[in-house]
C-alpha cells in the first residue's frame, strides 16, 4: 500500500492503495466517485474515460501510483453546460452507460479543437462504444456544444 497524492475534480485527495491498482478502482472504491463506470476492463471501451491533466485517459488502464500530484478529473468534476445541454438537446443517451465516458472525450476534444469537424470528431470519439448506437447523435451534440462560444474545459 502507498498513500500517493492526487488532484481530483479540483481538490487534493490522498489515496492509500497498492501503485499497480488502476485509476479507476481508486476513484470508485477508494475515493467514492462512481459516475466514472467500468466497461470492459481492457482499455477498448470508453466507459471509464477521465481525464488525466487534461488529456482523455482510459482510467482501468492508468496505475494509480503513477499519478502521484497529477491532476484528474472526473466526470463529477467536467465543468461544461454548453457540453451537458448540447447532449441534452440532441437526446443523445439512451440506457445512459457510456455517457460519463462520451462526455469526458468529447470535452477533451473540445478544449484542443473548439470548432472539430466531423473526422476530428470521429477519431477523437472512436475509443468510446456506444452499444445503443447512438453516434451520430453524439456527433451532432458535439457539433452543437461546438457552436456555443465559451470555456469547454
């Protein structure tokens, strides 16, 4: 067990666990921050997407112990209405278990390509499965949060 140091959602949490304990089990079981959800457990699914410094990260694929003082957030913590709303707008969920994953991609995107087209799009997303198949309603919600001036991250 190791106690390493993390920001999450803006605030710094000590998390006592083993270094080789994936980011995911941390921020679910050690920390109590269950909207980020366990998909697959392979890093092919999207389900457990934070981000890690900004950057979109598959949490089930990220060792804790490798994060000591880095910045995490997850999606309690994404700061986005013009995102949320969009997502709303378009009726993007449906059973509703990707989402937290989708968001926290499609924030990221957002916040290096504020006006993404449709491929940038597409690669940006294309780590995030969606078993309703609700794409292009995700594509069209990103398109519209894109559209609305402001801070995306």
């Amino acid at each position: 067990m190791a106690k390493i140091a993390l920001i999450v959602n803006g605030k710094r949490r000590d998390v006592d666990a083993p270094a080789d304990m994936p980011l995911l089990w941390a921020l679910r079981d050690v920390l109590g921050l269950t909207g980020t959800k366990f998909g697959c457990g392979a890093g092919i699914c999207g389900s457990c997407t934070v981000h890690v410094d900004g950057e979109a990260a598959q949490a089930c694929q990220v060792p804790v112990g490798m994060l000591g003082g880095r910045r995490v957030t997850t999606i309690e913590g994404l700061d986005n209405a013009a995102l949320k709303d969009a997502w709303i707008a378009e009726d993007v969920a449906q059973c509703g278990y990707c989402q937290p994953g989708q968001l926290m991609s499609a924030a990221a995107l957002l916040a290096k390509t504020p006006r993404p087209e449709d491929d940038e799009i597409d690669a940006a997303m294309n780590d995030n499965l969606c078993r309703c198949g609700t794409y292009l309603r995700i594509r069209a919600a990103i398109r519209r949060a894109a559209e609305i001036e402001g801070k995306y991250y």
